[in-house]
C-alpha cells in the first residue's frame, strides 16, 4: 500500500475508495449512510473531540467524493464543520510583549483596536482590527506577529478568508482551483470535488471499446511502490481500453506555441488552467496575450475525439483545476471526466487491483520534451527545441515562473513594460505539475523521477506526433 504524505490524504483516500467500491456494486444509494461507520467504526473519537463530530465530517466527505455542491460552480470546497477546529489567526500579541511605555503600537493603530491591561501588556481588539500589520512593524520587540491560517498561507491570489463563524470562506471570483489550500489544511477541512461516480459509470457502461485514458506525466513520479508500466496496466485492468500519454499532447502544444511565439512576438503559456485563470481575473489587459492553443490534456482530448466519433476520454493526473478546465465550453467537448492520482488509487484499490503482481505494459507516445512539460521550465524547453525541429528562426527569451507569486511578478513587470523575455511560462504550483494537489506524494524525488522519464523517450516532437 502506498504511504501518503499525510494522515489527512489517506483520510480522504479512504472515503473515494468506499464510495468506488459501492458504486462498482451498485449499492451506493441504500449504503451511503453507512460509509462514516466504516471509516469511524469505533464508539472513542480518534481525531476529534467526539466520535459523532468525526462522522458528521466523514458524512461531508462522502457528498465531495459524490460530486459535492452542484449550485457551486467552484471544484474547491470548505467543509465548515471541519473548519472550526483551525485558530482563527491574524495579529497576535506575544509573551514577548514587555508592556513599554512607548506604546508604539497604540500610535500606530488607527482602528483603536490596541489597549493594554494592568500590566500595560498589549492586547488587539479583533473586532476592530482590520490587519494591516502597522503594530507590528513598529514593536520594539517584535512582539506582535502574523498568524495566518495554513489555508490562508497557501493561497498566494488571497481568495481564502475567515467568517465570522470561524470557518474560512473561498472567494470564486478570485479562487485559481489549484488545490494549494486542499494540501496545506492540516485538518482536511478544504477538498476537491470528485467526479470518480461519472468515470464509474463511464467504464461500467463500456460496450464499444473506445474508453480512453490519458495519463499526465507526473504519474512516473507518484506511485512509486510500483513500476510505471504497472500502473498503466492497472488502468486498463480497471476497464479502459486505451491509455496515451498527455505527453504527447504537450509534443502537439509546443509546436504549435512555437509557431504562434514566432509569428506574435510574445507569449503566456496556457498549460496551466490555474495560471490563465489568474491572467484572466488580475491582469484583463493581458488576456491577448495567452497562446490560443488548448492544454496538452484538451488538445490530444480534440484529437482522440476526431479520430473516434464514440470515444470517452478521461484525463488522470496531479491537478485539480485540471477538473474546472474540463467544464468550459471550449474544452467539455473533448474530456469528459478528470481523475486526480490520489483517486486513481482509490479507484485501483475498490476493485482491489495489486498493481505490484501485474505484468508492465508500455508507454511509449511521447518525446522527452513532452514529458518534462511536468516539472517548471519543461515548457520553455520544449518550445525552444520545437523551432529548431520546425527550422524557425526565432529566439526564445522564456520567464520561467514557479508557482503563482513569479507569475505575479513577471506579469507585473510585463504590464510595466520591464519584463525581459518574450515567453512566460507560468506554472501554478512550486515546482510545476509534479507538486500538484492530487498528487500522492509532494517531494523533491518528484522531479528526478519524472526526468527519468522522460530520459527513456528519444524520439523528436515531430516523431511523436507522425508515430
């Protein structure tokens, strides 16, 4: 069995498996209730302060591994319940508080929201403070700090904020859905919808023999108790009949970029779902600039679907945007449904496939370029080694961003006119796919395994593409 990085993830795993297992059997319905007994079968809470508490929460999970909310449009949701249990956070006053006479605090605070007690220790106000942090900047002591909760941390385009109730909120008109908030809540409070009911139903009706997976690159960097060729035939033993590479996707991306960065003179990549929703809502300006290609997921999808009339198309990798990127109008046609890896595990497991006793079957679609679009500056590569493939004179000057905060930065600089490149790369997540919110483990290893990879691949883009 795989390790999880953390309790919370194998929590989580456990509520997907349960639900896939019922489905498979078509006892859902008449046995839903049931699932919180089966993960909290005991009467002593293990996690929380009551065993009742514990299953109201379980029973929430259920409804997000069921399709959650369908009146939010949002694939990130808060489960309140959950939440309570989390400090609220914001500005603190420490023991490191000496109680001075200065009172440098107070003079700062133009709220009012600073007094002290007898022993002239400070104390904020939390109904008045509105957390500008200029108390903070003028202690002596720096003995007023930020604590943030590890949700609101995470979220770098500060679309999480807490209710009055205790329990965070998340803003959709802000909310990029990469999941980041989803790995970072130490009590699992925040999750991603789940669609694993629809790829049952999509597999379980499966009479032409047109179900197709396409599997993300990160997947060599994520099951690591197995070999890759395993997994691939642990899909198929799930009931796909075909299983391609989303690499080579990103092989049809790059020459196409390449082609659209030569001929406009500037670029944003579109890869990444998170990074043109954050263009999109905090630099409108630059919407122009976004390569109109497809992700390398909807453009093999595009294919697949026009060289298959009848063909389902599911995509499995790391991300959770990737879920809400399915749903536009200008992708929906092509995938049906999105898989993360954490619920491809449940879904092998439902079925109690050991992937480690199966025989490995080959992958063997894409060029080492395509593969590495998984990890940060893969893109850039590959864009570059297209012209030359394509004998494009043109030279690439690329921005390569990890994760959303040097998206913001170059994007900035772009609008200012200060930016020195002609290609941004923008990738949501540190370190790019591989660290994705759906993936099952987040570790340094996640990079050189995927480069190994890709190492095994020696074909061209344009091989890839005509093979």
């Amino acid at each position: 069995m795989h390790k999880f990085d953390t309790k919370v993830q194998y929590l989580k795993y456990k509520v997907l498996r349960e639900v896939a297992r019922l489905a498979w059997q078509d006892k859902l319905l008449e046995n839903v209730l049931d699932i919180p007994n089966i993960i909290v079968p005991g009467k002593e809470p293990t996690m929380r302060c009551c065993v009742y508490k514990e299953k109201a929460i379980v029973a929430e999970r259920v409804k997000l591994a069921m399709g959650g909310n369908k009146e939010n449009p949002n694939v990130i949701e808060v489960i309140e319940i959950a939440c309570d249990d989390c400090p609220v956070g914001g500005y603190e006053v420490t023991n490191a508080c000496r109680g001075c006479l200065a009172h440098h605090c107070e003079d700062a605070c133009k709220k009012g929201a600073i007094s002290y007690d007898h022993n002239h220790v400070a104390h904020i106000d939390k109904s008045k403070c509105v957390e500008c942090g200029a108390c903070a900047k003028v202690c002596p002591y720096t003995a007023i700090v930020s604590r943030k909760r590890p949700c609101e941390m995470a979220c770098k385009v500060k679309a999480i904020s807490t209710k009055e109730q205790r329990a965070s909120t998340i803003d959709n008109n802000k909310c990029t859905e990469c999941g980041a908030c989803v790995y970072a809540c130490p009590f699992g409070a925040i999750m991603d919808k789940s669609y694993i009911l629809e790829v049952i139903k999509i597999l379980k009706e499966n009479k032409d023999n047109n179900v197709y997976a396409i599997v993300a690159p990160a997947i060599a960097s994520q099951f690591r108790f197995a070999k890759t060729g395993q997994v691939i035939k642990g899909i198929k033993e799930l009931g796909f009949n075909f299983v391609v590479e989303a690499a080579l996707g990103a092989d049809m991306v790059a020459l196409e970029e390449s082609k659209e960065l030569a001929e406009k003179g500037f670029l944003t990549s579109s890869c990444c779902p998170a990074f043109v929703s954050f263009i999109k809502t905090n630099f409108p300006n630059l919407v122009e600039h976004i390569s109109h290609n497809l992700s390398p997921m909807a453009t093999l999808g595009k294919y697949i679907k026009e060289q298959d009339k009848n063909a389902k198309v599911i995509f499995i990798g790391p991300c959770t945007a990737k879920k809400s990127e399915a749903k536009k109008d200008s992708v929906k046609e092509y995938i049906d449904v999105v898989l993360t890896f954490e619920e491809l595990q449940a879904l092998l497991d439902s079925k109690d496939i050991d992937i480690t006793a199966l025989q490995e079957e080959k992958l063997d679609n894409a060029s080492n370029f395509g593969r590495l679009f998984a990890r940060t500056g893969g893109l850039s590569s590959a864009v570059e080694q297209a012209l030359k493939e394509q004998n494009i004179d043109f030279e690439v000057k690329p921005v390569i961003c990890d994760g959303i905060e040097a998206c913001k930065l170059a994007l900035l600089k772009k609008n200012k006119n200060v930016l020195d490149g002609n290609f941004i790369e923008g990738m949501a997540c540190l370190g790019g796919c591989i660290n994705g919110a759906g993936c099952l483990n987040h570790s340094d290893k996640n990079k050189i395994e995927v480069e190994k990879f890709g190492s095994l691949s020696n074909k061209c883009m344009l091989d890839s593409i005509k093979n």
